[in-house]
C-alpha cells in the first residue's frame, strides 16, 4: 500500500515540478506550452492516485478516485495535442484535435456518475478499489485510441525522416517514453475488472514525464540504446527491491508469524534493507557491463583520436598534416563526408585545405566576419546542426537562422572549432555517421578536446612551414648574390681586357689603319695584287677596331650617365623596323610588328632599349639564314599587370638545349668562328636588367627561337614621382 501511495505522489511531484520548468523556459514555444498542460493532467492524476492509495473511509476514497478519473480522462487529449504539436503537425490536424477535446469534455461530465466508477471495495492488498462502469469501457477505448494514434504518428514521422541525425533519434526517445509511460499506467486497469494484476508499473509514469522533458529541453540527446537500458536496469531493480519483499509476505506471511511472531514484519523489512543496500551496487555492474558492449564501437574510435593526437604533433608538412587529420576522422569514426578550413593571414578568411566525399558546391572559403566564425570564437565549442535548426524553429528571425543557412551551405552535421590561447586556426566540418548514429555528448566532448590538439599541431606545422620558407628565401638570396659577384667578376675580367686593348691595341691599329688608307689614296700607281692586299688589311683593322668597340661598349654600365625618360616601346620597335627594314628586305627577311594598343611605357633609354632589339633581332636573321634563304621575324607587345613584354620570334635554326643556359655569358656564341665575339646578347641583358626587367629565350633546333623581354610598366604617378624628384 505504502509502496503504491509514494508512486502516485512521486510522479504528482515529478509532473508538477517539470511541467512547471519546461513552460517556464519557454513559455510561448507551443511544445512548451503542450507539455505543461499533459503534466497537468498527469499531476491531478498522481496527487490523486495519492491521496486515494492514504484513504481511511471509503467516501474519503470514492472523493480522490473522482479527481483521478478527471485526470485520466484530459491525458489523451493533452497527449495527444502535445505529440502533434512537437511534429509540427498541429494545424493541419486542428479538427482531430478538437474532436478529442470534446470527447474528453464529453466523459468529464459523468466522472461522478456510476457509469465510471460503479463501486468501490477491497481487491487483492487495497482496501479500497474501484470497479468499472459501463462508460468506462467506452472511456477506455478512446483512452488507449489516442495514445496508439499519437504513437503511430511518431512512427510514421520517423520512417519518413530523412537522413540520419538527431530529429530521428529524437523521435525514438519520444516514443520509447510514450510507450513505458502508458504500458506502465495501464497496469491499473485490469484490477478495475477484477483481474488480480496488481499495478506494478505506476512508477513508470514519472519516468515518462522525465523523458518528455529531457527529449524538449536537451537537444544533445544521449543515444537512444543507453537510455532504454538504463532505464529497463533501473526498472527491474526498482522492482526487485520493492516487489519482491511484498510478494514474498503475501507467500510466506504465516511462516513469518511462525518464527518471528508479533514481529513477523520484521522479515520483510530486513529483506528490504539488504535489497535497497546492494541494489546501487548492483545497477553499476550491469550498466557498466551493457554499456561496455553498447558504446563498443564509440570507445574503439575516441581511443584512436586520443592516441592519433600524438601522431599529429609530429607532421610537419601543413598539408600532410591536414590530409591526416580528415583520414583520421573518416577512418575512425566514419562518416559521410568531411572538409577542413584553415584560416589565411594574408587571404582575411578560412580556406578549405583538404576535405573527403566533398559535394561541387562546398564553399572554397569562408569570411572572417561570417556569424558561423563570430558564434566559434565567442562559445569556443561544437555547433550541431539538428540543434541549431531546432533552436531556429522555436525562435524564427534570431541568428539561428541564418547558422541553420549556413550550416547547410557547408554540409555540417557538426562543425568543430580548433582553437589555441582561444584563437580559432581551422574549422572542421564533420557529416552525418554512415552508421546513423548520432554524434553523443561523449562525442562532441572528446571532439573538442581533440580540436585542441588539432589547432596545435596546425600551430606548429605553420612555424616549421615558415622556418623553411625563410630559408628557401635566404638560400635563393644567397645562389643570388653568388650569382651577382660570378657576373662581377666577370664584368671586372672583361673591363680590364677592354681597358687594356684599348690602350694597347686602339694606337696600333689607327697607325696600321691610316698608313693603308693613305697608300689606297694613290691606288692608279699600285699593281691589282698590290691594292688587294692593302684593302685586306683595310678590313681586318676595321674588324678588330670593331671588337674593341664592343669590348668597351659591354665594359661600361648601361644607364650610368645616360639621359632616363619615358619611353614608348612601340616606338622603339618601329624605329629598329625602320632602320634594318631595307638591308632585311635584300636578304629576303620580313619583320612584322603587332601592337594591340598605342601605349607601352617604361622608364629607360631609348638608345639602349634599341641596341637590345637591334641585337637580337640580327642574330634572328643570321639563325634563319643559317637554313632557309627566306624568313620572318614577328615582334610583338604585350601589357601584362605590372610588365611589358617584347616577344621576338624566328624561323630559325634554334639554339641546343645544352647551350640556352650559356647564351648570355660573355663570349659565348652558336655562330662559325669569325661571325661573332659572344658579346651581343651579355651586352643586352646587361642592358635590361640596369632597367630592371629580365630576358629569356625559348628554342627548339630547326623550328626557331623566341626572345622575351619583360620591362616594368611605368604608371602616371610614377612618372610625376620621378620628373619632380
């Protein structure tokens, strides 16, 4: 009796004090508002059940099970209007709502009648009991028509739910209590028959209401499989503990009286007191143990993510280490898909770095300033789609919209943040498990503190990235530098060549050259072979004055003393056509020039800009003429962000691979001996790198080569800059 009376109280209590908190959180959310009034309902009924179980007199009983019946008969409707209004479905089915309203209205007019309650008496170990009326078959099939109704709606819901995630499991849970909460009440009614069932699962009922408000409050929801076994361990212990001193009195009463007499109840009691001691003990065995075979596969993966967060420490390639880590997730814990972002100093924004099973539409980056990166760094935990999206439904218009539009654009069952110091390096995007399972409390738990680890490693992936950045840099600088004093040395070898030819070759060579002129200047008086040989040495000084020319000319440093101005490259190249049009024409050589624009400044000059062209388009000719009798040579600009390219093409016999890297060394030449000094192309990229430009050559033997110099564009501004300075 006393066992039966605390059950109806507990779950009194139990329905009051949640029904109260979860209106009170929310009061306008309408599955708030439902909930409060279906533990109303059950609140009459378990203060009811109470107060009847305590009665003396059977008018004091009849009085209490009148406001039971009240209760009963107003939990269908509430139940079922709170089922449908959390399927958001309560609209559409405004009538069949209404309907069972007034049905319940209907029947609470008769809860004083004899055709609810037509007497009451003692049954089994009550002494007060009620038995059926005839409107209360009726009342009972309309009862368990609606509770049946409601959960097929949930099942049905469910089976059409897409996808995996939590809304599905949620729907499980709402049915799991939905079904042990009335299975539980509906232990009452067969005594009301005389059926001797005693209502054991009362109890239930408060587990039931529990559930509800768990499943309306936490949308975090524990796995469905650990709350139906705890619940069932707890149950069956309850009952243990609770039912089996009571059924072993209701057997063995006399055998008690025998042994212990007047204190027979003492038995019992004891047998209580060594249940309720070891009943805790008991209930921690046999969770740890189903557990332990429940979350198997949970543990399995959370022990490679802790023992992989090591691993990660010791990747120093960024990228290697990103690719690991979507490997790590996908292979241990399984999942749909996944996607890594990386935060850029220089971009501003996070950038997808690495990702698996990624759809055509993932973003490629997402802002600094997005509201999904604000709500990482501002919470520092993991966002969970199905709980944002339900949170926007209960609060349409707030900023869990717009994560709820977010959240899908990036594909995200769970978006995890990597912080370090509570700097947020990398946002991993985490889909659905392939297993359909939801992602735990235990989950997200253990993915934060992994995040942790992650946003480490990136740390230092990046420093080790940098630290070997710089060195490449300084390592470039240095081959750099090392080339630069190769090319002194150089220049500083070929200077004090030319210095010297000019002093001791240049005074010879004008003796040599005026004295055969001056015997050329009476040639009626010499004989042919006489005369031949005069010209022959007319020309070879000529040749070799030449070469000293050349010799001072590359001695000297470009743009040192020249005049600097703007200068229009266009009309660079149509001065050099003018100029070697004609003697290209006698050696059946066409150059063509192609200018999409009319403006290609640089800041330079000129004179030199054109020695360069000139240089190379000679040796241009002299390649075609090397295979061909005729040709062309195309010169064309180009404008490019912050250059300007000349390319010059030809027909010609091409350079070897194994010489392209040594054209532009001094005295290098591809030409027969006596046909070149290899001074002409060491003379222009001298020339242009003074300018601050670079030339190259592409070439491929007997198809032609082409030449390609790039000059800095000179802007406007620039040029004001320098006229004032």
């Amino acid at each position: 009796m006393i066992f039966y009376a605390l059950s109806g109280l507990i779950n009194g209590l139990t329905s009051t004090i949640f029904g109260l908190f979860v209106y009170l959180k929310h009061k306008r959310n309408p599955v708030n508002r439902s909930y409060g009034l279906l533990s109303l309902g059950i609140a009459v009924w378990g203060y009811s059940y109470f107060f009847w179980q305590i009665s003396r007199t059977p008018h004091e009983a009849l009085f209490w099970l009148r406001w039971l019946t009240v209760g009963s008969i107003f939990i269908p409707s509430f139940f079922l209007n709170f089922i449908f209004t959390f399927l958001r479905i309560q609209k559409e089915r405004r009538k069949t709502i209404n309907l069972v309203f007034l049905s319940s209205v209907f029947f609470s007019f008769f809860y004083a009648s004899p055709l609810l309650i037509k007497d009451i008496g003692p049954k089994l170990i009550f002494r007060f009991w009620p038995e059926a009326g005839a409107l209360y078959s009726v009342f009972l099939v309309f009862f368990f028509a609606c509770v049946i109704y409601a959960c097929y709606m949930m099942f049905s819901v469910y089976r059409k739910s897409a996808g995996t995630g939590y809304i599905k499991n949620q729907l499980k849970l709402m049915l799991f209590a939905s079904l042990l909460g009335f299975i539980g009440g509906s232990t009452n009614y067969p005594l009301w028959y005389n059926f001797p069932v005693l209502p054991a699962g009362t109890i239930l009922v408060a587990i039931h209401v529990l559930i509800l408000a768990y499943a309306i409050v936490k949308y975090r929801l524990m796995d469905i499989a650990i709350v139906i076994t705890r619940t069932t361990i707890f149950a069956l212990l309850f009952a243990l503990v609770l039912g089996l001193p009571f059924l072993i009195t209701a057997w063995s009463k006399g055998w008690f009286i025998e042994l212990l007499g007047a204190n027979w109840w003492l038995g019992p009691l004891a047998l209580m007191a060594v249940l309720a001691a070891s009943g805790p003990f008991i209930f921690f065995y046999l969770e740890k143990k189903a557990l332990s075979i429940l979350l198997h596969e949970q543990h399995r993966y959370q022990d490679i993510l802790r023992h992989a967060a090591v691993d990660m420490t010791r990747i120093r390639n960024l990228q290697k280490l990103l690719d690991f880590i979507i490997d790590l997730f996908n292979d241990a814990v399984r999942i749909t898909h996944s996607a890594i972002y990386l935060f850029d100093t220089n971009a501003g924004m996070f950038l997808l770095k690495a990702g698996f099973n990624l759809q055509k539409s993932q973003p490629d980056s997402i802002a600094e300033n997005n509201t999904l990166i604000i709500w990482l760094e501002e919470h520092k935990e993991p966002l969970v789609y199905e709980e944002i999206k339900r949170k926007s439904e209960d609060n349409p218009g707030s900023i869990y919209d717009e994560l709820t539009q977010q959240l899908e654009s990036l594909g995200a069952a769970v978006v995890l943040p990597c912080l370090l110091e509570g700097k947020l390096l990398d946002v991993l995007i985490l889909g659905d498990k392939v297993s359909g399972k939801i992602y735990t409390a235990e989950d997200l738990d253990n993915f934060s503190e992994l995040g942790r680890e992650v946003a480490l490693a990136t740390e230092n992936a990046l420093l080790y990235g940098y630290i070997e950045e710089e060195i490449r840099q300084r390592s470039k600088q240095l081959i750099e530098v090392e080339n630069q004093l190769v090319q002194a040395e150089k220049m500083a070898t070929v200077g004090t060549l030319a210095g010297g030819v000019a002093h001791e070759i240049n005074n010879p060579l004008a003796a040599i050259l005026t004295n055969a002129q001056m015997l050329l200047a009476d040639a009626s008086s010499l004989d042919p072979d006489t005369k031949e040989s005069l010209e022959l040495i007319e020309e070879a000084t000529k040749r070799c004055r030449a070469i000293v020319q050349k010799l001072m000319t590359y001695a000297k440093k470009p743009l040192e003393g020249a005049y600097i101005s703007e200068v229009d490259l266009s009309k660079v190249i149509h001065s050099v056509i003018s100029f070697l049009g004609y003697e290209f024409e006698q050696d059946n050589i066409k150059m063509t020039a192609s200018f999409r624009e009319n403006d290609y400044t640089v800041l330079g000059n000129q004179n030199e800009l054109e020695q360069v062209v000139i240089n190379i388009v000679l040796n241009a000719r002299d390649a075609i003429k090397q295979i061909k009798k005729s040709g062309r040579i195309r010169i064309s600009l180009l404008k490019e962000e912050k250059w300007i390219k000349i390319q010059i093409e030809d027909e010609g016999i091409g350079i070897p691979k194994d010489a392209i890297s040594k054209i532009f060394d001094p005295f290098f030449t591809t030409k027969e001996v006596g046909k070149g000094v290899g001074l002409g192309l060491s003379i222009c990229q001298s020339i242009v790198e003074k300018h601050s430009g670079t030339i190259s050559v592409q070439s491929e033997l007997n198809k032609g080569s082409c030449f390609t110099v790039r000059l800095p564009r000179v802007r406007k501004e620039s040029v004001l800059k320098s006229a004032v300075g």
